[in-house]
C-alpha cells in the first residue's frame, strides 16, 4: 500500500523538494496551500495535475482547517514545514510569527490526536539552528544548550518543545529536525544566499550596479537544500522517535559566499573598509560593463538585526551515524556554483521575456 503524507508548506523551498522525494518514493502526496490574490507557485508549477500529488486550502492559523484536512486525508506522515520563515521579518511581525510557528505546531498535533491517528501517524517538525541562537557552544549538537535570538526563533523553540511534550506525554511518533542554513535555485530571494546570486548574475549583466547587504562576518553553514529533504524522510522511517541535527559540519561567512558567487559570475572582488564603510570592489571582470575599481556591494544598516545570530556550525555525526546520511554529498562551492549558473540563466531569460513582450506590444 503506498503511504500518505501532509505536506505543510508545499509551496516553499523545502516543500517543493519534499514534494518530489515523496513522489518518486510512491507517496500519495497532498499539500497544504492559502488563498493569495496572485497563485504564485512557481515552484510546484510543475507537479500540479499530476496523479498522485493533492492540493488543498487550509492555515496553519485556523485549526478548524487542519482538523477537518487531516480527517480527510488520514496521513501516515506529516511534515510540519509551514512557517514565516524570515528572521528578520520576524522582528517586524513577531505576533504572526509566533502564531504561525509556535501554535501553529500546537494546532496540528492536536489535528492529529482529534483525529484519533496518534498512534499511527507519524509527525516531521521543521526545527531550527536558530534555536542555538547566542551560541553556547561550537559545533552544536543535539545535545547543546539552546538560547534564540530572534521571535522568530522563540515561536520554534515553543514548536520544538510542544513535540517533545506530545511525544512524551501521549506517546506519539513524532521528531524535529534540528536543520541548519540549507540553499538551493529555489531559495526564497531574500535569504541573503539568493539575494547575493541574483544581484551576481544582474551585476555581471548589467542590470543592477550595487548589492547592499548587513553582517558580512556573520557565519553559516549552508547545505543544498534537496539533499537535506532526505534526512526529514529518514527521521521519520527511523526506529524510534529523535530529533536530529541536520549539517554540513563546515562554515563560511557572508562574505565568502559573495566573493565566491561574484567569482562564478566571471567578476574577482577585493574587499576594503569595515563595519557600514566596507565595500566590495572589482579586481577584474570577464564582464564588458563591470571594470576593475567598481564597487559592487556595500553594506547598509537596514540588513542589520536587533539581535544576530553569527556563529552557526554544526555537528552531524548522529545523522550520519544513525540515519547513515551523507552530510557532505553537495560542497559549499558546488551549491554556489549552482545557484549561480541557474540565477545567470533566470536573468538571462527575464531579458528574452521583456524583450519578447515588447515586441508583441504586452509591456509599453
Ligand atoms: P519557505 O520557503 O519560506 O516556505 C514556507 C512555507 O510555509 C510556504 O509554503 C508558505 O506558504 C508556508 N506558510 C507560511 N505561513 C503559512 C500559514 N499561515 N499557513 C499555511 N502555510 C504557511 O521556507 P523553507 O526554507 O522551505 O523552510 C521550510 C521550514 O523549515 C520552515 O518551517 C522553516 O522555518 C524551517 N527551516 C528552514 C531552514 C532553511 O535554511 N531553509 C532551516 C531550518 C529550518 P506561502 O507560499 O503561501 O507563503
Ligand atoms: O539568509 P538569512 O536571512 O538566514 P537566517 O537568518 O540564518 O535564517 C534562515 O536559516 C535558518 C536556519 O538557521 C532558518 F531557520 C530560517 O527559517 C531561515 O531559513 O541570513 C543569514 C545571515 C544572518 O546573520 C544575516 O544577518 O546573513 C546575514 N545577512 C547579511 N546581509 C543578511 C543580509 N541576511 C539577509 N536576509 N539579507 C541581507 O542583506
């Protein structure tokens, strides 16, 4: 018999990779959309009417919703991945936040138990390196302190303990991935991994002249986002309910990733000044409209967080160990390069589309 799994956040980055894993596994996959004025999907475009992949209505903020899905649907599994997900939004709307991604777990355990499937569904809880936050130690692991340091990692701590309470006291199989940084082509395009390959590949094509950015020593470390789908299987076709750490066990700054995705993007950066006076400046280009002494990134404070999270590394060895996960199978410098190559592609192509339209008269 092929499972069932809920998927919630099916239209993010992790949803749409999640998506697919299941699928090619034989999964009965239905997900979980709202009601936007635009369908923006772009990233499950492409598995909608496909036989064994299901939409449907509900949020995370309406429990009546996730009850009346979930006793439609009678998953075998679900994976929680539904969030604002935006640490720095988070600051600007902590109480949506925290309702989203702290009672928003709250909501769906419970959807679960009123649907009496306790005892036979299995439950994936999106967690998060930010709960590390102020770090106390590094690497962290599974086993080290938590301290957040943002609301929005205050509502995942909340999510991360609710599982562990529901576990505990009913007994239920259900687990958090504790998830470090993890990119990919389809990264949302304000996490700073996007917003540097994008700018890149607009830079190099001369249709942007300067990246702004906020904490350049901030460090990351930052998986490829479809390898890291698997591990969220894999913890829930484990034994016994746990809650792993999910890294690479390497870290970069911000500033390696820029120099390294204007380096894809054929242009060598040098870096000079500090704190706001710091800049990015051109060494030499295989760019025509890039020349050496122009200064292509800067910072503004705007970028900067009430409080940062700047020292994340973390230490897989319980997932390799016990889930037998690779946790290198995708370098820091080929998802670079990847999200590189595809953003000089998008780029690109947006240039054919305009181009395109203004000749059939669609865009004046
Ligand atoms: P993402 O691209 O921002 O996707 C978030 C998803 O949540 C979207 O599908 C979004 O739907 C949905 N959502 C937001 N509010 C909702 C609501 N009220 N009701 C229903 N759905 C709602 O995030 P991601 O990068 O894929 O991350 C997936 C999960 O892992 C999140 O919980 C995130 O906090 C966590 N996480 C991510 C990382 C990372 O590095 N990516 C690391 C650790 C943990 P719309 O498309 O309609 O907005
Ligand atoms: O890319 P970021 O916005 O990701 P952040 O805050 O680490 O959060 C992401 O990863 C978490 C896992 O640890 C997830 F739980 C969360 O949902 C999300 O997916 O920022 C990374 C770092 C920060 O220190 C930030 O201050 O980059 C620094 N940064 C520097 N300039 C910037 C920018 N961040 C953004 N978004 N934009 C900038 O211009």
């Amino acid at each position: 018999m092929a499972k069932t799994a809920l998927i919630t956040g099916v239209t993010g980055q992790d949803g749409s990779y999640l998506s697919e894993f299941l699928l090619d596994k034989g999964y009965e996959v239905h997900g979980i959309i709202r009601r936007s004025s635009v369908d923006y999907r772009e990233r499950i475009a492409h598995l909608e009417g496909t036989p064994h992949f299901h939409l449907h209505y509900a949020d995370m903020s309406d429990s009546m919703s996730l009850v009346k899905l979930v006793g439609k649907v009678q998953p075998d599994e679900i994976y929680n991945l539904a969030a604002q997900s935006h640490v720095q939004v988070s600051f600007d709307s902590p109480e949506f936040t925290a309702d989203v991604d702290a009672v928003g777990v709250l909501r769906v355990l419970e959807a679960v138990r009123t649907n009496h499937l306790e005892k036979t569904c299995r439950i994936y809880q999106a967690s998060t390196s930010e709960l590390y936050g102020k770090v106390e130690e590094v690497p962290q692991s599974e086993t080290t302190p938590f301290h957040p340091y943002s609301p929005y990692a205050v509502a995942k701590l909340y999510g991360y303990w609710i599982i562990k309470e529901y576990r505990e006291a009913y007994n239920m199989f259900c687990c958090s991935g504790i998830l470090f940084n993890h990119e990919s082509e389809r990264r949302g395009e304000t996490f700073v991994t996007r917003k540097i390959t994008l700018a890149a590949a607009r830079i190099a094509q001369g249709k942007q002249d300067c990246l702004y950015l906020g904490n350049l020593d901030s460090l990351r470390d930052w998986g490829y986002a479809k390898d890291y789908v698997e591990c969220m299987w894999l913890i829930l076709q484990h034994e016994t309910p746990e809650d792993f750490v999910i890294a690479t066990g390497v870290q970069h700054t911000v500033r390696e990733f820029a120099t390294l995705a204007f380096r894809h993007a054929g242009i060598e950066l040098r870096w000079e000044g500090e704190g706001v006076e710091e800049r990015g400046i051109v060494v030499e280009s295989q760019k025509s409209n890039v020349k050496s002494g122009d200064v292509v990134v800067r910072v503004s404070p705007d970028f900067y967080r009430p409080t940062d999270v700047v020292n994340l590394l973390g230490d897989p060895s319980k997932a390799r160990r016990e889930l037998g996960w690779n946790p290198q199978k995708t370098s820091f410098e080929e998802l670079v390069e990847l999200m590189v190559k595809h953003d000089m592609q998008k780029v690109r192509n947006q240039h054919v589309n305009l181009a395109e339209y203004l000749e059939k008269g669609i865009v004046k």
